[in-house]
C-alpha cells in the first residue's frame, strides 16, 4: 500500500510538468525562439518594425489557422484550404478582369471581385461540408479530394499561368496599403518631409497593413466564439464527445457544416489578400502548402489533433513560432527545400506533447 502511495507521489511531479506543457508550452517555446532570434540577429529583431514585417508576411496563413482550429477542435481537418486559396483568387480577379472589360468602373470591377473572391471561398466550404455531412465521407479524404480538384479548376481557368489584375492600383491597395503610425510634422533642410511616430530606418512611416489589422480582429473575434459563444461551447462538445453532443440535443451536423464553411470564406478572404498583394494570380504557386502551415500553427498552439480543447490566441502564437523558425533558417542558410521537414517534425513534437500530458 506505501509503495503505491509512494509511485502516486512521484508521478504528480511528472504529470503536472505533462500538464504545464500542454497549456502553456506554446509560450515558452516562444520565449525561447525570441532569445535564440534576437541572439543571432542582435536587439533589431525585437523592434516594432521587424515583427510587424513578420505579422504582415504571414497574415494569410493566420487567418487560415483561424479557421484551422474551429475545423480540428471539432474533431476534423481541411487538406483543400490551399487549393481554395488559389481558386477563389482566380475566380475573383477573372470575375474582375471580365468586369473592366466590359467597361465597369474601377471600383465596380473591384468590388465585383472582391465579392466573388469571397464567394467562391464559402462555396468550396460549403461543397466540403456537405460532403462530409451529408455523404457521410471522412474529413481526411473529402478534403484530400478538394485539394486535388480545387486547384485543378484554377490551373484550368488560367491554362497552368498567371492570371493579372486589370486594376493598375486600387486592388492592389488592400494588400499592400494600411492606417501609418506616423504623421508629417514638418520638412527638413533639404524640403524632405519629417515625420514623427512609429517610422523605419529610412525615416519612413510605418503601416498596419489592412491584412495585419483583419487577422488581429479575426483572431480576437474567433476566440470570444469559441470560449464564449453557444456556437462555439457547441464546436468543442462536437470534439469532445460526438455522441454525447447528440444526447445533449446539439446538431451535430448542422456545427460540423458550419465550421467547414467558415473555413471556406476565410480561405477565400485570405486568397483575396494574397492576390491584391501580388496584384495577380499564380495558379500553380498561390497557397501552395498553405494547409501545413496552418495545422503547424493550430498543433504548435495547443489544439489537439483528437478535438474537444482548441485556443485562438495559442494559434496565433503557433504562426509566429513557425515565422521565427523559418526566419531562423533562412539565416543559418539552410535550404528552402528542407524547411518543410522542420515544419513536420515540430507538428509531431507538437502531438508527442500533446499526448504526453493525457497519459
């Protein structure tokens, strides 16, 4: 009986150390990724300037994790988000391009494409969805089935090429333009202006691009649903226990549909941010893999791959870690091409974790 109180002693030390880890092991890890980053790129990295660089190139992929986590606290997963990144864009600025051909005005075209863009977003989700809803199909292959077809239509609509926006600048101004943290307080000896605020090295203001400030809403939105909102306590009880949810009297199908698409119109928003920011299309290139990085970020934030227990706030932390990482290894000169494994093998550190503090 003493040797039995005695293991139970010593494995509450463990246990506790399993537990911290699970919830809040995505912060030390980024603590320790911040050291080893301002470490090897001096006090700079930790400048306003440079993480708002980081937030801004991985501002798509965010919104994707967002949507990401509702998908696999609920206990499934989405391999198309990618492929409905692409698709949705094409169809988008073809939809606007086809508008400016027939005469629209400029902001008419636009705003045509920016609805299309988001349109075709939701409908993928939607037909991702249904099928896994209503065809009773696993989440893994009618979603493997939509990474392979969704692309597929959007390298047929643009023949395997790009596809370039017919508006020479106000499409472009979503990805590209934002509120500046700084303002002209005067001018120089040379007659350049000053400006005081929040500037670059050049003296330049710095700009909260409009795709930073809709991923900061989107994630803080996204996390009051789901620790807060009836959708959302739905969303981790369809995780948690399927069953138990039906009991309970929750449409189990009706969360499920929902949650796939939401994903489906963030994709589509993400897919119209990539596109004005490039200002065009590449079919064979825009959201390529797009889907391993956000279920990286979601796994890295805490999420657990079996459903039931997600955090917004933990993904996006998830995000910044994976930004670091391969901020890191483009500075230690590693190959692009092997950039991917590291991304894999912290997906499956992220799971050991995670199945460590439930054991």
């Amino acid at each position: 009986m003493s040797g039995t109180n005695q293991d139970a002693k010593s494995q509450r030390p463990r246990a506790g150390a399993q537990v911290f880890l699970q919830q809040w092991g995505v912060l030390v890890a980024f603590g320790l990724l911040l050291a080893i980053s301002t470490w090897r790129e001096g006090f700079d990295f930790l400048s306003f300037e440079n993480f708002r660089t980081i937030l801004n190139s991985n501002a798509a992929v965010g919104i994707l994790a967002v949507g990401m986590t509702f998908v696999i606290v609920s206990a499934g997963i989405d391999l198309s988000v990618g492929s409905m990144v692409v698709l949705a864009a094409a169809i988008g600025v073809t939809t606007m391009n086809w508008a400016a051909e027939r005469e629209w005005s400029e902001e008419g075209s636009v705003a045509l494409g920016v609805c299309a863009t988001l349109v075709t977003g939701l409908a993928a989700g939607i037909v991702n969805g249904a099928l896994i809803v209503f065809g009773r199909i696993a989440p893994f292959i009618a979603t493997l089935g939509g990474l392979a077809a969704f692309r597929s239509v959007a390298l047929a609509i643009a023949e395997a090429g790009e596809i370039r926006s017919s508006s020479s600048t106000l499409f472009a101004k979503f990805g590209r333009s934002g509120v500046p943290l700084a303002w002209e307080s005067g001018v120089n000896e040379s007659g350049s202006p000053v400006f005081t605020g929040l500037t670059n090295a050049a003296g330049k203001p710095l700009t909260l691009t409009y795709g930073m400030i809709a991923f900061v809403v989107i994630a803080i939105v996204a996390q009051w649903f789901l620790s807060r909102s009836r959708f959302g306590r739905h969303v981790v009880a369809v995780g948690a226990n399927e069953t138990a949810a039906r009991y309970a009297g929750i449409g189990v199908d009706w969360v499920r549909f929902r949650v796939y698409a939401i994903m489906g119109l963030l994709a589509g928003f993400a897919g119209l941010l990539l596109s004005s920011r490039m200002n065009s299309v590449s079919t064979s290139g825009l959201g390529l893999g797009a889907e391993l990085d956000a279920i990286a970020a979601v796994v890295i934030g805490g999420t657990s791959l079996r459903g039931g227990f997600g955090r917004v706030w933990g993904t996006v932390i998830g995000v910044l870690i994976l930004a670091m990482i391969t901020n890191i290894l483009t500075i230690s000169q590693v190959s692009p091409y092997w950039q991917g494994a590291v991304k894999g093998g912290v997906i499956v550190l992220a799971v050991l974790v995670q199945r460590g503090a439930r054991d």
